[in-house]
C-alpha cells in the first residue's frame, strides 16, 4: 500500500465516493483482513527537495527498482535531514560515494539492499520489467521529466546539489 491509499480509504470507510482525480485505492480489505494487499506495486519519485535530485523508483512485494536522472553520481548532501546519523556517515567519506543511476534489488535476499542486480544477466527480465512499468507509469501520470530537466518554479529557493546542508545559503529562483 502506498501513502495515496488514505485518502480513498477514509472515503470508503465512510461510505462516500472519492474524487475522480485521487490515483490510490482503499486498503479496507486489508484492515478486515479480507486481503493481504491491494496493489502489485507501489510507485515513488522526488525531482526537487532542497536541491535538484531527480529519481523515480517502483517497488513490488519482491523487488526495487530505483532511476535517477542527469550527470550527477554523488549524493545530493543537501536533501538528506542535519543530524548525528548524516554526521557519521560524512566522517566515512559518504560524500564521495558513487551511486549509480539505476538499482535493482531483490527485497527476499536482499532486504537490506547491498546488491545491486542491474548488471546480473540472470535478472536482465526482471530488470526491464520493472524498467517498462515504472515508465509507463510516469506516462500515465504525465511525469515531466520524461521530457528531461524539471525546472524549479518561480519565487523558490533552493540549494545547490554540492551544498552539505539544506540550512546553507539558498539561491532564489525569479
């Protein structure tokens, strides 16, 4: 289930119909546990949050699938949380790591998603599988990015990608 289930689930809990636009689906089924899911996958993205970082991911009961868009192979500093854990990983050198532009991980094997599968040969079906639908998706859903750099909107501000910290100086969009 996804975080787009609750706002069906609450109309349908309460016997009304939902907006035609809403895109997620009620999991009573599964709170009566009449069903134990309501969707083969659930679909996530960000383009911007304090700075540009542009991904889409699919995720099945068994699999992720992660894309990231543009040049860009290190971490965007500025777009994960200030803290003690961000901290640690910084001493370690986490802002040198390179992170590919397409992961695929097998949740069964590898729940806590060490190996990436997008060059293993005995997964490529699975890979364009999961590939092809989280594209169609992003067509159905009319995703910019499919047309390539999003632009942040106007009157924002934003952080540079290099930047360590979301609290670092912004730059503002006019």
């Amino acid at each position: 289930m996804s975080h787009v289930d609750l706002f069906p689930t609450i109309c349908d809990y309460l016997e009304i119909d939902p907006p035609s636009f809403l895109q997620g689906v009620s999991v009573l089924p599964i709170l009566r546990g009449e069903s134990v899911s309501v969707r083969e996958e659930v679909y996530a993205g960000s383009t911007w949050h304090a700075a540009y970082e542009p991904q889409r991911a699919i995720r099945t009961a068994r699999y992720k699938y992660i894309r990231r868009w543009g040049d860009r192979t290190k971490p965007v500093l500025a777009n994960t949380d200030d803290g003690p854990s961000k901290d640690l990983l910084l001493r370690y050198g986490w802002a040198e790591w390179e992170i590919p532009h397409e992961q695929r991980f097998d949740l069964i094997f590898d729940p806590n998603e060490a190996n990436n599968l997008v060059c293993d040969p005995d997964h490529a079906r699975i890979l364009e599988d999961l590939r092809a639908r989280l594209h169609a998706w992003m067509q159905d859903t009319g995703d910019p990015l499919l047309a390539g750099h999003v632009d942040p909107p106007p009157g924002v501000e934003i952080n540079l990608p290099d930047q360590l910290s979301a609290s670092d100086p912004t730059v503002r969009i006019d």
